[in-house]
C-alpha cells in the first residue's frame, strides 16, 4: 500500500501537553477505525510548528478525508517513492523499492 508524509501546520504544536497529545492521538484513531483497514497510522513527529506524519492509504483522497473528519490540517501531502537509509550506500544496484 503507498506510504504518505503529511504535513500539517499547527503554531506551538511542540509545546503541547501530554494530555493533548494523547486526546488528539485518540481522536485520529477514532476516525482511522471509522474508515476502516485502508488508512493507516504509522507514526509522527512533532516539532515547533508542525506535524509531519506518515500515513499507509490507497490514495491522497483518503488521506485528505481523515484529516477533515479529525478536524486537522493537511498543509501538504506527498507521496513516498522511495525509502532509502545509510544502509543505501552499501547496495550492489539493486532494491526491494522501485
């Protein structure tokens, strides 16, 4: 299933609480099972301002689907052709990823 980074937006989103975090992770997941297996939550990362998470759906249609349902922003959705880590430097010229 195509992966997806997602960025969103969110002025002093580093500074939130714990408790925030958490309601506003449950809330996302709340709406995940809403719309079933095709859309998955893989993980995040916070930082002063923003959000970047990265996301397992069909299409970026879903994708724009959750957010509006969880009421959060999708700045920017793209996505992923290709994963590479230092691990990539060591490769014979061929790949698991296209």
């Amino acid at each position: 299933m195509p992966e997806f980074v997602i960025e969103r937006n969110m002025t002093g989103v580093g500074n939130s609480s714990a408790a925030d975090m958490q309601q506003a992770s449950q809330n996302s997941c709340n709406v995940l099972r809403e719309l079933g297996p095709e859309i998955q939550w893989v993980h995040s990362y916070v930082t002063d301002d923003k959000i970047y998470c990265v996301y397992r759906a069909p299409d970026e249609g879903m994708i724009r689907e959750h957010a509006q349902k969880a009421g959060l922003p999708a700045n920017s959705i793209a996505k992923v052709r290709r994963v590479i880590d230092p691990t990539t430097a060591e490769m014979d010229g061929t790949s698991m990823y296209p």
